[in-house]
C-alpha cells in the first residue's frame, strides 16, 4: 500500500509540481511563498525553497523593493517570516535614523562653513590636473614622432609613427 501511495503522490508532484505555501504579503504587495521539504518518486530529499512573487517586472526592481526582513527570511536567515508591525516598526526607525544623519551633516556642514570663515581652516584648493607628472610627454602639446623609451619604461601616447608611412598590405 505503502509503494501505491508514493506512486500516486509521485504522479502529483510531476503533474502540478510541489505545493506551494503562500506566508505573507508585504506593503509593496509582494507575495512570498515556500514549498515545504519533500520527497521525489525516486526517494530524493528536496530542501525547503523560499520565494517572492514580486508586484513589479524583474526590469523595474530597485534596492528597496523587498524589504529587509523578507528578504532575511528567503535567505534563510530568520527562520519565521517577519510579520507587518515588525516591518512597519523597522520602517519608522530606519525613517528616524535617516533624519538624525541628514541633521548631524547638516551641523558639521555649518560648523566647516564658520571654521571657514573664521580662517581656522584652509578651504579645499580647487585645481584641474591635466596629464601625468611621471609620463615623459608631460607638458608636450603633441607627443614625439620618435620613439623616446624602450620596452622597460613606454608610457601609452609617448610616441606616434610618422604620417608618410604606408601600411604593408
């Protein structure tokens, strides 16, 4: 009796596939489901699978779409899915925490701007580099048509071959 009732939950999972749980929705309207460990026809042990049916095309995702504790819950970080006060919870410090680190730049970028006023500290110079110092063509408008290094030290553009050659063909 034992092999007919594999047989035929064998025909089940083969047919409609494994069952699928559904444990939770997010506020995004994210469906996140798991397909519970289960056993193949041939006696194969397949591991619990977590996943999320998202609301929104895969080319439309940006980072912040799943939020955090879900996303630790498919991972198999948390072992319960998290529930919709403790997101909410996550959500609104995470909104405060926010709010104190665009306060605290907001005094350093005061504090700097009186320091600067005040000459105690010099402000940041303000100087476009063109080229490298270390390359043999610095300061040249063109490089050389001559070749001026060897193998050991060519610096990239520091020669160029003369116009009035003809390449081989």
């Amino acid at each position: 009796m034992n092999r007919v009732w594999r047989l035929l939950r064998s025909l089940k999972l083969g047919v409609i596939g494994p069952e699928k749980l559904q444990v939770g929705v997010d506020h995004f309207g994210n469906k996140y489901y798991r397909i519970p460990k289960h056993e193949t026809w041939a006696g194969h042990i397949i591991q619990e699978r977590r996943f999320v049916k998202a609301d929104i095309k895969e080319h439309e995702y940006e980072v912040g779409n799943i939020p955090a504790e879900w996303e630790a819950w498919i991972r198999k970080r948390r072992k319960d899915p998290p529930t919709i006060e403790e997101i909410l919870k996550n959500e609104e410090y995470r909104v405060e925490l926010k709010s104190r680190v665009d306060e605290c730049y907001e005094k350093d970028r005061l504090l700097q701007a009186k320091e600067y006023e005040e000459g105690l500290v010099a402000e940041p110079a303000q100087i476009k580099i063109k080229g490298h110092a270390a390359a043999q063509h610095y300061g040249n408008r063109e490089p050389s048509e001559d070749p001026v290094s060897t193998a050991n030290t060519f610096q990239p553009g520091s020669w160029k071959p003369p116009q009035d050659h003809e390449r081989k063909k």
